[in-house]
C-alpha cells in the first residue's frame, strides 16, 4: 500500500512539472441546492476565465453576463453560499481580490510576455525550456475555435437582430434548449438561422461548400455574425461543438405566427376568437381626463357582454361600468398566446394606476392602455397579415415605427 502511494505522489509531481493541473475528486456529498449553487458559481468562474473579467450589470451586456453579475452579488451576500465555495474560488471571486487581466498586445514577444508576468528569463540551453513547443490541446483549440473580429458591414445585420430579439419578446419567436441528447453529429444548422452561443445571439450569414472531415463527417466554413458586432470565419462542426459545450446554447425558432393563424389547431386554440377593446365609465380623475385614450384590451372565446356582467365590482374593470367601443372577430387562434403578443406590443403605453377593490384593498389595474383607437384598429390588421413583429408602438407620437428605422 505505502508503495502504491509513492507512486501516485510521483505520478501528481511529474504531471504538475508538466503544467498538468492535478485536482482530486470531490468526495463530499452535496444537497441538491448546493450542487445547484455550485454548478452555478462555476459558470461565473468560465466566463472570468474566458474574458478576463468579472461580470458586469448593463443594458449593453448580454443577458448571461448580466444573469451571472446577479448571481455572484447574491453568493457574495450569503456567508453559507461562501464557507460553500471558499475552496474553488481559486479566482479570487468571493473576497473581493480578483485581478483582471491586463491588455496585451497582439505582437508581444514571448520573453517581454514573461516580464510583464513576473517570470524570471529561462535559458535557452535549458531542456525544460519548451516555449515554442504548443501543447497538443492547446494546437486543438485554436484550430476549433475561430478568432472573432470586426464586423464592417455590421449596419446591414443589426436590423435583423433588433428584430429578432422583439419577436423573442412578443412570443414570435421561442428559444430551444440545444439537446445534447441527439448525439453531437446528428445537429445541423442552416443558413440564416439565429442560434445562441456563449451568451450572444447568433446569425449564420454564409455556409461555403461542403467537404468531408477527417473523421468522415461533412463540414462548411460559416460566417457567423453576433449581436456585439463581431463574426467570426468558423468550420460548423467547430461551432456545433461550441454550442454542446456551452450549457446555455439554444437554437431560435423561425419567425412565424405559429398557431395563431395556422390551420393546425392545438390543446388551446378555439374555432373563432374576439378582440375586445373596452372605454371606462369611472369617475377616477386619470381616467376622466383621459378617457377617448383610455381602452383596455383582451382576448375571449366567449361573449364579450357575458364578461361585463359584473363590472361594477371587478378591479379588472375599474370597479366602473364600461362600454364596447370595437369588437374583432380571428379564427382559428391560440387565445393566451395572441393576447400576450397585444400587451407586450402595448406594454411602453400601459396605464400605471391604483385603485380599491369592494374591501377596501388597493389593486394595481392590468390589460389598460393609453392607445387611441385607431392605433388598435392598425394593429389588429397587422397582426391579420403578419407584419406586426416589424413594428413597434412609440407613445410619444402615437404611431407604429420600424423596428430598423
């Protein structure tokens, strides 16, 4: 046994004198909220490793980099979350001593990379001076793995992604997990497809020719534009690896009306459906002033009248009776769906007002908007033909406006 031992100790100090990180097995048993935390934490510590920083807060970063700086605000907070992880911050994280990495030129010879980094000058007569010898793993990386850079025609692609990410918000859209699942060469991707990788969003601009890879499987180079305004030049297998890789890659579904309109009909969707827009009677101040703006909205399968029974004592209605000022008959819709779609377009002239119920309880009202009728009357039509992912509502000159304008 003490043999054995030796042994695995002399094992570990060659493999660390190579620059192979020895570490052991984690023997200890984690409660399924500490794996999560855990598992969570190390997605931070991969995007430290990969950008050299921590992450930041910022309508001008992506949402995982966002989610993440949420994330380690919180486990910093938690003296629990801490003792948890205290072991595998080997970056420094949770103390408040991370130190990003500096800038280095492109053009850097190894030796002045050695000095700004504190390491002594090596021989070259050394035997363990290995410097110009690139590891095998290393090699693979950066044949895998293409080089971002700028994109100069990037003003010709922002609109596509603009709208993309207004038809994800209105429900046009829908993110799908990446299903590792289906075995790494079975996935394919397609020219014009949206997909997201790394935390950006994604375009397949180009596929060139196929040719066959060395292990027999068809391969293409891409161009592959991101929403920050980089592309990058990448071989498909290279960038479907990528993408089983990253734990939070998705494909983006195809711009369509799906079951809205279609003739295929699913668990939620009725043979006819109504667009209701209703005019408040309340004596509320706001409401008075502005009651030829004032509508709510809504969907039903239904008789509009049935709902208006008891508007009196409804907080949904403004505890108020209401009138019907314009009714619009779809078939074959997905109710929940198409209403969702209405007040998400909406959402910019939603009123923000407060009222109390029949016991005294003060309600924050939904589903009323400050939206001249006539503006309903233009959405409804552009949702009839398709093209209302293309616009969005601007209160303050109460029109629609491009979203590529």
């Amino acid at each position: 046994m003490a043999k054995q031992q030796k042994l695995t100790e002399e094992d570990d100090a060659l493999l660390a004198a190579l620059g192979i990180e020895v570490q052991a097995k984690r023997t200890a048993k984690y409660s399924p909220r500490e794996e999560r935390i855990i598992a969570g934490f190390e997605e931070i510590q991969k995007f430290v490793e990969e950008h050299g920083r921590l992450p930041e807060h910022g309508e001008n970063k992506d949402i995982f980099e966002r989610l993440f700086a949420v994330r380690l605000e919180q486990i910093c907070k938690q003296e629990e979350c801490r003792e948890l992880l205290r072991d595998l911050d080997h970056q420094n994280l949770l103390n408040g001593n991370f130190k990003p990495v500096a800038d280095v030129p492109d053009d850097i010879n190894d030796d002045e990379l050695l000095a700004q980094l504190g390491v002594p000058e090596i021989e070259e007569n050394s035997i363990t001076n290995l410097k110009h010898v690139k590891p095998r793993v290393e090699k693979k990386a950066a044949e895998e793995i293409a080089n971002r850079t700028r994109c100069e025609d990037f003003e010709n692609f922002k609109p596509l992604f603009v709208a993309v990410k207004k038809d994800i918000d209105i429900g046009f859209r829908k993110t799908i997990r990446f299903r590792k699942d289906a075995g790494f060469t079975k996935t394919s991707l397609k020219k014009a497809q949206f997909i997201i990788v790394g935390g950006q969003i994604a375009y397949i601009s180009e596929i060139g020719e196929t040719f066959k890879a060395p292990n027999g499987e068809e391969d293409a180079r891409l161009r592959v534009i991101y929403a920050n305004g980089t592309e990058s030049n990448i071989l498909l297998r290279s960038l479907i690896r990528a993408m089983y890789k990253d734990e939070t890659s998705r494909f983006i579904t195809d711009s369509d009306s799906g079951p809205l309109f279609s003739g295929e009909n699913s668990k939620d969707d009725l043979e006819s459906g109504i667009i209701y827009v209703l005019r408040s009677l309340a004596d509320h101040p706001t409401i008075k002033e502005n009651q030829a703006i004032v509508h709510k909205i809504g969907v039903t399968g239904g008789a509009v009248e049935k709902r208006l029974s008891n508007a009196k004592n409804d907080p949904t209605f403004l505890m108020a009776d209401v009138e019907i000022v314009a009714t619009y008959k779809l078939a074959n819709i997905n109710r929940t769906k198409l209403e969702n779609i209405i007040h998400k377009f909406f959402q910019a002239a939603k009123l923000d007002i407060e009222i109390v119920d029949r016991f005294g309880k003060p309600v924050r009202v939904r589903e009323w908007f400050l939206v001249p009728l006539f503006i309903i009357d233009e959405m409804v039509e552009k949702i009839k033909d398709g093209t209302i992912s293309e616009y969005y509502y601007d209160p303050a000159s109460a029109n629609f406006k491009r979203v590529n304008s």
